[in-house]
C-alpha cells in the first residue's frame, strides 16, 4: 500500500551516520561497540563503499578513497572484509570458497591458491573441514572460513563485522586478530 511504501522510503532517508571521525593506525585494533541498529555495519560498509556516504571522506593508505575516479575494486583489494552472514558460496567446498578469492583477486594458479588457501584455513583451525561444504558446516565453522578467506588475502586492513558472533564461546580466543603479510 501507499502508507507502507512511505514508511519503507522513510527508513533509507534515516541519517545513521554523522559526525563519525577516527583513525586507525598500522598494526592497530579497533573496536566498535554499540546497540543494534546504531550503525556499526554501516559504518564498516561505508569504509570499503559497499554503502555509498553522501558526505566526509574515507582516507585509506593515505588516499581519499571517496573521491571520482577511484578504482575501488583495486582499494578492495588491500581491504578485506568478513561479513556478518559469510556469503559463502554453497556449491563450493571451504578450500573452493577461500582459494577462489585468492585466485580471483591475486591471479594466483590453482595450486599455489590451494596452497594458500589450505594455510588459511588451518590458521583458524578448519583445515580438516577443508572438502565440506557450507552446508555441512556449523555456523561458527562457516564464519571462520570467511575469516580464512579475508586472511589468505593478505590485505592491509581486515574490517570484521561480529566476526565472532556464531563462535562458540571456547572459539573465540581462536581467531586470529592480527596477522603479518
């Protein structure tokens, strides 16, 4: 109905996010902590521009990534990304899920992707899962093959959104929070 179109229409013109400034320096972790609904997935959507900011800049390697003409797919490259739904792809195994990203980004072989991916995935200790598929996985387990798949990358930054939220209490301490490349 018409009512309901104007209250969906309404929520988009919703300002979410304003006067947000900060910084991250290398090596740094940072946390963001809020209620539900407060903004914080959208903020970290904004800092890759998966969601598009109307206003401010986005300064990422010492470059305003907002900016016309910037190659985002190429920033994206050194900006990883776990999301709170995984977006795993169902027909691939783990290992696929992982070195696909590799091989599809960096443009390595299958084997080396493989390699690496395998590396990964043991780094948040899924390498005996490697051949299941998303559907034969626990979400915890589906969650840490996103963080594999952000890792194997090797980007600059990794923005984690509730990276530990399917976790298992006892798993948590488990994922790694820094890496080096």
């Amino acid at each position: 109905t018409r009512k309901e179109s104007s209250a969906a229409s309404d929520v988009y013109k919703r300002q979410v996010l304003k006067g947000v400034n900060f910084r991250v320096r290398e090596g740094e972790l940072v946390s963001i902590i809020g209620p539900s609904g407060s903004g914080k997935s959208s903020m970290l959507r904004c800092c890759n521009l998966l969601e598009q900011p109307t206003g401010g800049q986005i300064v990422f390697d010492g470059h305003d990534i907002t900016r016309e003409g910037v190659n985002i797919n190429r920033v994206r490259q050194d900006m990883g990304m776990v999301f709170q739904q995984f977006n795993l792809y169902p027909h691939l195994t783990a290992l696929g899920n992982v070195a696909l990203a590799l091989r599809c980004v960096k443009k390595l072989g299958k084997a080396e992707a493989h390699e690496q991916a395998m590396a990964a995935l043991e780094q948040v200790g899924l390498a005996h899962k490697a051949q299941a598929h998303p559907a034969q996985l626990s979400g915890g387990q589906q969650q840490r093959v996103g963080i594999a798949r952000a890792v194997a990358l090797k980007p600059k930054i990794i923005l984690f959104d509730e990276p530990t939220s399917a976790l298992d209490p006892e798993l948590v301490s488990s994922v790694p929070v820094s890496y080096t490349h």
